[in-house]
C-alpha cells in the first residue's frame, strides 16, 4: 500500500510538473506572438505612413519635390524664370565641369535634366559619353543677377577611376 502511494505521488508530481511546464511554455508563446502581433501592427502603421507621403509627394508639382518655394522665389528675384529648369540647364551647358575625357570618340557630357537632381544647393548628375559614364556632385550658388556659379564636390567615373 505504501508503495502504490509513492507510485501514485509520483505520478501525480509528474502530472501536476508537466501542467505546470505546459502552462509556461503557452504563456511564454502567448508573449512572443503578442510581441509579433505589436510589431506588424507598428510595420503596418510605418507603411501606411509612407504610402500616404508617397502619395503627398506625387501630388506636388516637381519643381516642389527639388527646391522648396522659398528658394524658388528667391531663385526667381535673381533673374531665374524657371529656378529648376534653368539651373540644370546651367549645368548642361558647362560639359567641362567633368574631369573625364571621353574614350572612342565620345565627349563628356550631362545629356537630359532627368538626370540631374537638385537637393537644396547641390545637384547630383550623371554625365557619359556614350560609352563610359559616371556621376557627381556639385554645389552651387546663384547671383543676385541671376548667375550660376558651380563647385564640383565629388566626381566618380565607373570604370573604377574616382577623383
């Protein structure tokens, strides 16, 4: 009888250890999953906020997505009539900017305004010559008389030359 006691302590020990392991394991997972549920729902929150700025951004007119109207009026009082086409096609107009010369008979060139990018007082441009191609960096100031001045800050050639 004392024997079938133990045996049945035991068992109940067991039962009662592997509920109560059970019941931890549940709430550890329970945990976790409340843990990915907060993170889909902030990811969910972020795309949708981005969703809604792309959308924003496409609303505006383009010359907005580059310079913000303040530069743009005072581009404007300086003789600019068009700040964004006139100060890339500014840039266009000055292919001797690029320190690369052309391979196979090509000249270095910036051939379209959509490849240039203005951000504030900077422009990022890509130039080639048909063959090889690279980018750079510019600064650049505009006058109270409307002239452009341009600072090359990095130029990088793709054929792995960087100046």
């Amino acid at each position: 009888m004392n024997k079938e006691r133990i045996i049945w302590s035991v068992v109940v020990a067991a039962v009662l250890a592997l509920t109560g392991y059970l019941y931890y394991q549940n709430s550890v997972l329970e945990k976790e999953q409340t843990a990915r549920n907060e993170l889909r729902l902030g990811l969910l929150k972020e795309n949708y906020n981005l969703k809604i700025s792309i959308d924003e951004l496409k609303k505006q007119p383009e010359e907005d997505q580059e310079l913000n109207k303040w530069a743009i009026e005072d581009f404007k009082k300086s003789g600019l009539k068009d700040p964004v086409h006139d100060i890339k096609a500014d840039l266009i107009s000055h292919p001797e900017l690029i320190p690369y010369e052309g391979v196979l008979g090509g000249r270095m060139g910036f051939h379209s305004e959509k490849d240039l990018k203005i951000i504030y007082n900077w422009v990022f441009a890509s130039f080639e010559d048909g063959h090889i191609g690279g980018f750079m960096v510019f600064e650049y100031k505009v006058s109270s008389v409307g002239k452009i001045s341009w600072k090359v800050l990095y130029s990088y050639l793709n054929d792995g030359e960087n100046k």
